[in-house]
C-alpha cells in the first residue's frame, strides 16, 4: 500500500471488532509518530497507550459517553509537552551537529526564547507550534494504522480536566486528542469533500 492508498482508504472508525491489537503493532504507530517532523526538532509529543477496560470506560464517560471511545481494544492519549520548548537549546545543537542547520542559528535563536526574554507572543505561537507537531505525529499514527489493517477515530470531544485525573497528566501536558484503535468493524463510505477550486488560490488568497 502506498500512501495515496492509505490516504484514501482512512476513514473515522467508529465501531470496532472484540480483537485485540498485537503489541507489535502498537509500537509501529507509535514508531511512525517518533519519526514525525517537529519545529527545530522539538518533539513535543507524548503518548499514553491505554488498555486496561476500567479505564477506558472512565475515559469514555469523559468523553461525554462516545461508544467508540470504551469499545475500541486501545486508546492512545496524545500529549503536547509545552516544557519541550526548555529544552530548544540541545535540540538546535543537535540540528547543527547533523548538518542540518548552520552553527550561527545558535546565535539567531536561542537567546531570544530563553524564559527572560520570551514575550508572551511567542509562548502563544510555541503553543501553537506544539499542538501543530503533535497533530502532525497523530497523523502519521493514522495513516499507519490504515497499511497495518487497522482503525482509528480522532476523538476531541472531552473533558480534558477529566482526563487529566484519570490519566494523571500534569499541568504542562496538553491533551491534543485521544486516538480509539482497533480492527474496524465497519466500513463507512467516504465523506463529502470540497473541490479543490472552493480551497486552494495562486499568489494570493482569493485569486483563481
């Protein structure tokens, strides 16, 4: 399968069969998202699997009861870790060392996010940037799971303080979604998309 396959194949599951998923399988989505790319190499991601069926019935209620949320064999929370950011410093010497970046971005850089002189525009778009990464990280996990015969559904509908208890995630960890993983046990045609007329523009936005 190539990825044009697996992007047209994906689909939200909601409804997913009683087997369980082999670990070996979990840890290739959870290997496609390590290898996502980030910000500066940042890696603000964090993932808590979940299998244990009491919590994943806590997690549902939090998750104003969706059924697919408790029935889904796995779910997987994805974090953003907002402290990553502190660690901005090692990870542009790591880019420099790999050749990816030149060594005076050093000096571009890192004096300006150092906490005595971060504004608070920029904590806004780390944030930001953040929730971007790790989107992008879940991503990856999807499509994964499209090639590996499995099912996922985006789920952003919760109590994040709720999840928070039962997951007991701290402050700094911002939940970006909770990812049900399964065999599916349906296969729901595609949704209607836009064309590409109505969302894409050339030089400027509006302009056909």
């Amino acid at each position: 399968m190539n990825v044009k396959e697996a992007i047209t194949k994906r689909r939200s599951i909601r409804k997913f069969k009683a087997d369980p998923v082999p670990d070996e399988l979990i840890l290739q989505l959870l290997e496609s998202a390590r290898l996502a790319p980030s910000g500066s190499n940042t890696q603000p991601w964090r993932f808590i699997v979940v299998k244990n069926p009491e919590t994943m019935q806590r997690l549902q209620k939090a998750s104003f009861n969706q059924r697919h949320v408790g029935q889904a064999p796995v779910i997987i929370a994805c974090c953003a870790d907002i402290k990553a950011f502190g660690e901005f410093p090692e990870r542009i010497d790591e880019l420099i060392v790999s050749g990816a970046l030149p060594a005076k971005t050093r000096e571009v850089f890192v004096p300006s996010l150092k906490k005595e002189g971060m504004s608070a525009d920029i904590k806004w778009h780390l944030i930001i940037a953040a929730v971007g990464n790790t989107d992008i990280a879940i991503e990856h996990m999807v499509l994964q799971a499209v090639e590996l015969g499995l099912g996922t559904c985006w789920v952003r509908w919760f109590d994040d303080n709720k999840v928070k208890e039962i997951l007991e995630i701290p402050q700094n960890i911002e939940i970006i979604a909770l990812l049900p993983v399964g065999y599916p046990d349906e296969d729901p045609p595609q949704r209607p998309r836009f064309k590409l007329e109505k969302i894409v523009y050339y030089e400027k936005y509006g302009s056909k």
